[in-house]
C-alpha cells in the first residue's frame, strides 16, 4: 500500500489527490445573479446532496489565488439564491466553458449559448438546456481559509418532460444520463450500469416541477 500523511503534505499535493480519486463527482452548474443583474454560471464538482429532510445539497467553492471570492460565491453571500443545474452530454462543452474567468459583468450564459428562463421562486435563472434544475436558498455556510462551504435548501425542482414519472415518484433512468468530473480534465459517462439488487428500489419523491418547502 501506498501511504501518505496528509498532515505533512501541502495542499495543492491534497487537492490533487483528493480530486482525483474522489471520483467520479456529480457536477453542479450553479447560476447566480450578480448586485449589478448579471447572470453568472459556473460549474462545482466539488458538489452532493446532504440529506432530504430538509431538502440539502452542498457546494465547495474555492477563493481565487489572491483571496478574492469567485462571483458565484460573492453573489451567494450577497443574495442567498442560486440554482444548480445537473449537465448531460449534449450541453457537456458549454458546461465546462462555463469555468473560464469572464469578467463580472459578462454573463456566461450569452457567451457560450445556453438559454436562460425564469426560476420559479428565486432570483436566478435556470438554464433550459438542463435536464434537471434545483432552485435553492442558502441554509448554511462553512468558512475554510480556501473555501466556502455552501448548503443550499431546495425549494423547487424542475426537470425535462418525461423524466419523472409523478405517480410513482420514479425517475425514469433510462432517459436520464448525467455526466461526472474524473479527476483532472476528464469527465465520464453514466450510460454503462449495472445493478446489483434483486429488485429495483423506490425512488425518492420528486417532481417535474414541485415546491418541496
């Protein structure tokens, strides 16, 4: 076994580490609105679900080499909202270009051609192009000397038609194919699965479009 004492190594080693066999990662695609009505979107791998009850999910966002705050941060900090997005292939470059520096008041979103739409109950946009959107408010925060922790409380879920099956409370897999973050600049593909239970579980309780307050 390779062994390695994490209290004696850097942490740009760690991070490297850590990153790469913390894998595969869901990636959010966060949008947020800057003081100044810019939209921003920005993509997280450092992102999960926390819990359902309530509804919680976390981002990890890391300060700028300079200690500055990344604008999805200093817009979460300022107004309490954002939306995360799931990506799937078709809208995988867009996603990723998502991560360049474009100034505060350029929106990501016009520069690589995804579409805005009005959330339901938050100042933020969606992005039409994903399949699946979680409109959030901010719960709680964590405060790192490189990063904010955001958990960010659900207040309503929007997905792609057909994706949700409302009287089951099923997903419906087969039309659902997200990507995940593989470590450096390799993402994977969810399409080769394989089960390893007798019988299918019951999905958790969503819905095409649904307060879940």
């Amino acid at each position: 076994m390779t062994e390695v004492d994490f209290e004696q190594l850097a942490s740009y080693p760690r991070y490297k580490l850590m990153a790469s066999l913390i894998v595969p990662r869901p990636i959010a695609l966060v949008t947020t609105l800057g003081a100044n009505g810019v939209a921003n979107a920005a993509p997280f791998s450092m992102f999960n679900m926390v819990g359902e009850d309530p509804p919680i999910l976390m981002i990890s966002i890391n300060r700028l080499a300079d200690g500055k705050l990344k604008d999805t941060a200093a817009n979460i900090l300022h107004n309490g909202e954002f939306v995360v997005h799931m990506s799937d292939e078709p809208m995988a470059q867009k996603m990723h270009d998502c991560g360049e520096a474009f100034p505060s008041d350029v929106s990501e979103l016009s520069k690589v051609g995804l579409t805005p739409v009005p959330a339901h109950c938050v100042a933020p946009p969606r992005i039409a192009e994903s399949p699946v959107a979680f409109e959030c408010v901010l719960h709680e925060k964590l405060e790192t000397e490189s990063r904010y922790v955001f958990i960010g409380r659900i207040k309503w879920l929007a997905a792609r038609d057909g994706l949700i099956d409302t009287q089951a409370w099923r997903v419906n897999l087969r039309e659902y194919s997200p990507i995940a973050r593989f470590g450096a600049s390799f993402y994977t593909r969810t399409l080769d699965r394989f089960s390893l239970a007798d019988a299918p579980r019951a999905a958790a309780p969503v819905s095409t479009s649904i307060d879940v307050l």
